[in-house]
C-alpha cells in the first residue's frame, strides 16, 4: 500500500467519547473482524476526523450512521480501514508473531518434515503488499539456514492483486519508514543504505522470494496455490464481506499442509468465518491450525 | 516424575525456609469470613476500620480503573456502599494479604507476581460470569492465590531458578514442568504446603495444587478448569511475569477448556479472539491496580 506521511493536525479532532468510540469499534470488528484496542482510540479519533471531513459528518454519532448505512456504507468503511491500515506495512511489523514462529512453529515444522525427510519448506504471503512481509521470512529464514535449515530448499511466494506494489516488491528498494522497525543486525547484514533514506535489500535475500498477481477471489487459481507450511495474511480478509472471507479463508484451510499454521494481522479476527480451523496462542498473539 | 515424592520435596523444602512469613491475622480474619453465610457488612466494615492500613488500602483499590467510579471515593463506608457486600469482600482479603510477600522479590519481582494473580483473578471472575459458575467473586479470590507457591519457590531457590530460566532461553516451555526437573518439585506443590499452614479452606487449597492439573480435581473441578484457563490467558497476554515464561497452548487440546464446555456448552461459542484483544485492553488497568496498591502507603 501507498504511503501517506501527509501531516495531520491532530488537535482539530473531535474528541470521541467512550460510547462512540465502544460503538464503532464494535460495529469494525462485526463487519471487518479487527479490532480496536482501547490504546488507540486517539489514532483512531485523528483517521475519523479526516473521514469526517470528507463525508461531511459532523459528529462521531453521525458518522456512525453513514457507516451502517446500505448505500455508502461499505465503501466507506474501505476508505476507513485504508487510513487507519496505511501506514502499517514494514519490515518485522509484527515481533511476537515472528518470535513465535521462530521458538515454536518453524522448529516443529522443521522436526515433523524432516523425519519423513522432505526438506522443503513453503511459505506464502497473501497480500503481500510490496514485500516486507515475504522478505522478512526470507531474512530470519537465512538465519536458520547453517542450523535446522541446513540443506532445506526454501520457497517464499508473495502475491498481490496489485500490479505497482508487486513491481515495488520484486524491486527491492524501500524507504526509511518501511525499515523501521528492522532490527539492526538485520538492517546491517540484509540492506545496503545507498543514499539517505534509499535501502536496497541484498540479492541473497530477494533470491528467495518470488511474487505474482493473484486475485484471493479468483477460484481456479486458488486451487493451484498448493502444500504449504505458513500462510500469512494480514489486514487483507478486512476489506471482504462475509461470504467472500468464508470462501477465500476455505481456501487457505486446503492450501496448508496439516501441520501447517495461518497467520491473520495483529488485531484480527477469523471468528465466526471458519469453523475448522484451531487457534494456538503464544505470548502477544494467536494463530491457526488444523 | 511421582508425585508423592514432589509432595514430600515441597513439604520438606518449605520446613527448610527460614522467615516463611506469617499470613497476616486480618487475611485469616476475612478468609473465615469467605465461606460462612450469613455474614453481616458491619462486620466486614468494622475489620477494615480497624485496620489503618487497611484502609487506606481498600480505598486506594476502590479508586482504581479497574472499579472506576464516576467520582474519587473517600471513606470505607462510601467503598461499600458503592461496591456491596461481596466485592467489598473480594478486596479486603486482597488488600489484606499483600503485606504478605514483602520484600520477597525472587527471581520474579513481587510486582510481576501482582499484576500476573490480578490478572488471573480478574480473567477468573469473567470466565465464572461467563460460564454461570455460582461464585465469581471465589473465582476471583483464587486466581489471586493460585501462585502463592512461585513467590517463594523463586526466592528461596534462586539459584536454581536461574539455572531453570538461563536453559530455556528461547523455547517454549511450562514453568511447572521445568521446576520439576530442576528443583524436584513445583509451585503447586509448594503452594499446597503453605496454603495448608496458613489454614486456607480446602477448594482454595485444590485450586493452588491443581491449577495446572485441572482434570484431577475432586472438590471443584470447574473451579480449577477456571483458574487454569485464566493463568493461560493471561501467560499469552502481557500478564505473564514480566515475560519470564513462554507458553503456547492449542485451546481444543486444553483439558480445562473440556471440562468447562461439559459444565457450560454455550462457552463453545466463545469469541476467543475478541477474548484475548479485550484482556489486551484491561492490562493497563491491572497493572494501574498493582500500582496502586503499593504507592504511598507507608505500610
């Protein structure tokens, strides 16, 4: 997704009350399944104000209306999401996930397939925007590659319906932003600061991910996206109706291998959208499994 | 490993603590008061009178967000007035017992330990409400007790404590399983010894000693499958002693989560995502409590 760094006043504001903001968070996590921690009431508060403005809703109670309303409201509701999400996009977004994923589920994935010694490993990242999400699997996974993934062959697919993102993506080349949240022994081994703010990411680690437009609707191409061990989506199932999330969620059920682990965005939720998948928990998130 | 030999290593080892304090003659007050029906506000009210530190305890908690009352609560009287009578009773045996582990910082730090057993407490109580347990508020009160035995396992054996932590850096594991293979016995165990001599009442007591085991419950399996799922949440929520362990659990494969589905089939229902993001949002408020508590009381 684009970034957008326009500066916003925040103090213009309306200030939400709890109510309101209870309200919305509520109908959000109802309609989209993500939810709204009470510590970013405030951000949420400064993104509404801008919807606000251009919906011309004058309260938060009105706002609320036009947002459940049949004609506007879905698309409104996109436009929502996409100023409170935009931002989000970086390198290592989200630490506990990956702390996990390196404690717990690579290694026991490791464990399981290289008892029947089958040393493939295959990830993919739905949505994957432009790329931060596959390129920071392929860093922690080249970390791993003089210990348990020593002779493992290692396939990252990153797919996006969006062709610019895609083309960012297998450029490589990202912004200060992007890396924010990189650990520096990462950022040192893995980006190359070419000029200031201008980080290109190494060859060794572009070599391992590889992407292509898919559409998450398109049926007949879903079935081909086969066997693999981790599935990421993250705050892509928000911007689906119900129907359509159910149906593209089936479909990563059948892509992942049993022992396989799906992996939503930080305050997701599949709740109510599948009901065969299991949820595991570890310290600061969840994920799912068969 | 057995556990009657686990057993006799916790009752040996807490013989062995030097100092092993006291549980405070207000706490043993309120605990008689728990159980015995028919108990009047009065005489709750008259205990925490006479009790500065109490008090002052009491009214400092009441005032927290984690009771939020829309204006700041100045005397015992108004505190029980605004909270009845079993909530009062919830917080004055807190308020009573965290003299208790002064000073006993081990290799967890005592706020930790805090804001971990508020943490199960609260997680309790909603899980109880949820599940149309009888008595929440008991849930509650053992979700605060339920780790008695860690306090002092952690600072009577730091040692090995240490040695426990520095082998799983980085891996999963179950505190309780590890404390068997490097102390010989585990905080259930020693929890039981001391909640024993401290004359706790007997499902307190089970609580303490099989919160990890919920399935070999006799008195109040529920009780425990309660206390077991709320140490869960909140391991993987923030609540977790400062990060110091590291679990993951399958809910579906949790014997808690079973037995509290055959007690209440509705909970097969339960939004577990939004579960968690809420407890997610009252940590604050739980770690506002803990601090609360221990500020500018010059007990």
């Amino acid at each position: 997704m684009a970034l957008d760094l326009k500066p916003f006043d925040a103090k213009s504001a309306p200030k939400i009350s709890d109510k309101d903001f209870e309200q919305l968070r509520d109908y959000i996590y109802n309609v989209c399944g993500i939810y709204f921690h009470s510590s970013k009431k405030y951000f949420l508060e400064s993104r509404l104000a801008r919807r606000m403005e251009m919906t011309g809703c004058k309260t938060h109670g009105d706002y609320y209306q036009y947002v459940r309303s049949a004609a506007t409201g879905r698309t409104e509701l996109s436009k929502l999401l996409d100023e409170i999400t935009t931002n989000e996009t970086c390198f290592f977004r989200n630490m506990p996930q990956l702390t996990a994923l390196e404690n717990k589920f690579l290694p026991e994935i490791v464990a399981t397939k290289g008892k029947i010694g089958f040393k493939k490993l295959r990830i993919w990242s739905a949505g994957s925007s432009s790329g931060e999400e596959a390129y920071t699997m392929a860093m922690i996974l080249l970390e791993k590659r003089a210990t348990i993934l020593k002779d493992w062959i290692i396939e990252i697919i990153g797919t996006d319906i969006n062709e610019t993102v895609l083309a960012q993506a297998k450029e490589g080349i990202y912004n200060s932003y992007s890396v924010r949240n990189t650990p520096d022994f990462y950022l040192k081994k893995y980006f190359k600061e070419e000029a200031a703010g201008r980080f290109v990411l190494s060859p060794e680690v572009k070599k391992l991910a590889s992407f292509s437009q898919l559409n998450l609707y398109d049926d007949n191409k879903m079935l081909f996206m086969k066997s693999f061990d981790f599935i990421f989506c993250a705050n892509v199932l928000i911007y689906f109706d119900t129907t359509s999330k159910s149906k593209v969620v089936q479909h990563f059920y059948n892509n992942l291998q049993p022992y396989g682990y799906f992996f939503v965005g930080q305050s997701e939720s599949l709740h109510g959208v599948n009901d065969k998948f299991k949820t595991v928990h570890f310290p600061g998130g969840f994920t799912y499994n068969k | 490993m057995e556990k009657a030999a686990m057993m006799q290593a916790a009752q040996d080892m807490v013989e062995s603590f030097v100092d092993l304090p006291t549980i405070p003659q207000v706490a043993t007050r309120v605990i008689e008061l728990l159980d015995r029906p028919g108990v009047e506000l009065d005489e709750v009210a008259d205990m925490i009178l006479a009790d500065q530190v109490l008090a002052a305890r009491v009214i400092k908690m009441v005032n927290s967000p984690l009771y939020k009352p829309a204006h700041e609560i100045k005397s015992v009287k108004r505190a029980l007035i605004y909270l009845g009578f079993r909530h009062i009773r919830e917080l004055a045996f807190t308020c009573s017992f965290v003299d208790v582990f002064e000073g006993r910082d081990g290799i967890f730090d005592i706020k930790s330990f805090w804001e971990h057993s508020f943490g199960v407490g609260v997680v309790a109580k909603i899980i109880a409400q949820r599940v149309r347990y009888p008595d929440s508020e008991k849930a509650y009160l053992v979700g605060i007790v339920h780790d008695i035995g860690e306090v002092f396992l952690s600072y009577y054996r730091q040692d090995a404590f240490r040695s426990l932590l520095d082998s799983v850096q980085g891996r999963p594991y179950r505190l309780v399983d590890k404390e068997a293979e490097f102390l010989g016995t585990s905080h259930s165990e020693v929890g039981l010894c001391i909640a024993r001599k401290w004359n706790f009442p007997p499902d307190y007591c089970e609580v303490i000693a099989l919160h990890h085991a919920p399935e070999e419950a006799v008195l109040d399996p529920t009780l425990c499958a309660i206390a077991n799922l709320a140490d869960l949440f909140c391991s993987v929520r923030q609540l977790d002693y400062g990060g110091s362990s590291w679990v993951t659990f399958n809910l579906a494969e949790e014997k808690a989560w079973g037995i509290l589905k055959g007690y209440s089939p509705a909970l097969a229902d339960l939004d577990v995502e939004r579960f968690c993001y809420e407890l997610d949002d009252r940590v604050p408020e739980i770690q506002e409590m803990v601090k609360s508590i221990f500020q500018g009381i010059g007990a």
